[in-house]
C-alpha cells in the first residue's frame, strides 16, 4: 500500500493524490454549473419564447380593436354623410316642385291670355264683317227703293237710277273685299303676334333640373390582424456527465502527476542533503 504521510509529511504520492483528487472535484464543479447553466438558459428560452407570444397575441387584439374603433367612426361618418346627401336631394326636390308650380301658373296663365286674344280678334273681325255686309244690304235696299220710285214715277230714269246704284254698290263691294283682305292679313299678323306672345309666355319659365348627388361609399370592413409567428431560437446542448468525468478524471491525473514528479524532486534533493 502506497503511503500517503511520511514523518507526518505528504509523501509525493499522497501529494498526487491530493492534487489529483483536487483537481477532479474542481472539474466536476464546473460540470455542475454549466448543467446549471444550461437548465437556466433553457427556461429562460421557454420563458422568452411564452412571454414572445402572448406579446403577439396582445399586439393583434390591440390592433383589432383600434380597426373595430375606426371601422365604427367610419360607419358613423358614413350615415352622416348619407344623411346630408338625403337632406341635398330633398332641398333640390323641393325646388323642383316650387318650379314645376311656377311653370303650370304661367303656361296656364299664357293659354289663358291668348284664348281671350283669339277670341277678341276673331270677335272684331267679325263684327266688322258683320257691319260691311249691313252697309252692302242697306246698298241694295236704297237701288231697289229708287229703282221702284222711278218707275212708279214713270219718269223715264229707271235704267239711269239703277245703273247709278249699281256702280256705286260695285264700288262699294270691291272697297268692302279690298279692306276684308286687309282685316284678314291685319287679323293673320295679330294673331301670330298673339301666338309668339303665347309662346314666349309659355317658354318664359322652364321645369327646373334636378342636380345629381352620388351616393357615399361605405366603409370597408378591416381585416383581422394576423398573430406574427414566434421567431426561433437556440440553446446549445446539455453538458455530458461522461465528458466531464472524463475530462476531469484526465486534468486529475495529470495535475497528480506533474505533483508526483515535483515533489519527489525535492524529496530526493533533501535526502541525498543528509546523508552526507
């Protein structure tokens, strides 16, 4: 058995091993806190990766409400303004209405003007003809009451007489169709002058045209905001207990030895000292 403690001093092998032993406790130390660490960094991914999320989750409803608020405001403004195109259409209907009153009263009234023009013409010329065909019976009366006086008379004259009237109511009868044409022409003039007041009266007031209003476009529903993905991440692999075994089994030997070799250097040195 390799002694450890010689003269209550360590012996170059129980240096060894202390060191050794040392050095393998330290190295399975730090195995201990990187698994440490690696459990650490793994939850706070989990956590990182959950709070990302519901962070997501947040921002859409966040987003879909505000779009739900604006989509409401624009509803809102949309009824406003389909009410103020209504109140537009009935103001321009009433106009049109009050026009379409103002135009039957005139056309009415011109009908109405130029009847009783018509008729007043149309009255007078008759009149006069009326007058000229009296004065043209009253002619004749007169020719036949000489022409029957003269020969009652037996004077001799009755050829004289009636050819004296008959000239006179020739005259008379052509001066008659002479101013008859000129009351028919004078007649046509009024008349057509009655006929353009009529119509210049009746064009005087026109129906009123309506103005168009284009009707507003309703708002368009918003669409639901999508939950943007979680982006990945990566933690590196678990530390291996072989490894770190390994790994401190080896620095333990080693340190062991390199302790070993020292210390029997100086060991050797001090003995070889008291021998002589």
């Amino acid at each position: 058995m390799v002694a450890l403690l010689a003269g209550g001093a360590l012996t170059p092998a129980g240096g060894a091993l202390l060191t050794g032993g040392l050095q393998f406790f330290q190295g399975m130390l730090g195995y201990g806190a990187k698994k440490q660490d690696y459990v650490n960094q793994v939850a706070y991914q989990a956590a990182q990766n959950e709070y990302s999320s519901w962070n997501a989750s947040l921002q859409a409803k966040t987003s879909n409400l505000n779009k739900k608020y604006k989509y409401f405001q624009d509803q809102v403004n949309w009824g406003q303004q389909n009410n103020y195109v209504a109140s537009l259409r009935n103001f321009e209907l009433s106009k049109a209405i009050a026009q379409a009153d103002v135009v039957r009263d005139t056309r009415v009234s011109a009908g109405v003007d130029y009847v009783r023009q018509s008729d007043a013409l149309n009255a007078a010329n008759a009149e006069q003809a009326m007058s000229d065909a009296m004065s043209l019976f009253h002619y004749k009366t007169q020719a036949l009451r000489m022409a029957a006086g003269a020969m009652a008379g037996d004077t001799g004259m009755v050829d004289r007489i009636q050819n004296d009237y008959q000239m006179q109511l020739g005259n008379q009868s052509t001066i008659m169709a002479i101013n008859k044409g000129f009351r028919d022409r004078q007649l046509s003039r009024e008349q057509a002058g009655a006929i353009a007041g009529y119509l210049e009266k009746f064009n005087s007031q026109q129906f009123y045209q309506m103005q168009e209003y284009q009707d507003p476009l309703p708002p368009f529903a918003p669409l639901p905001t999508m939950v943007g993905a979680v982006p990945p991440s990566m933690v590196g692999g678990a530390p291996s207990a072989t490894s770190a075994f390994l790994s401190s089994a080896i620095g333990a030997v080693g340190a062991g030895i390199n302790t070993y070799g020292t210390m029997s250097q100086y060991t050797s040195a001090g003995t070889g000292g008291g021998n002589a």
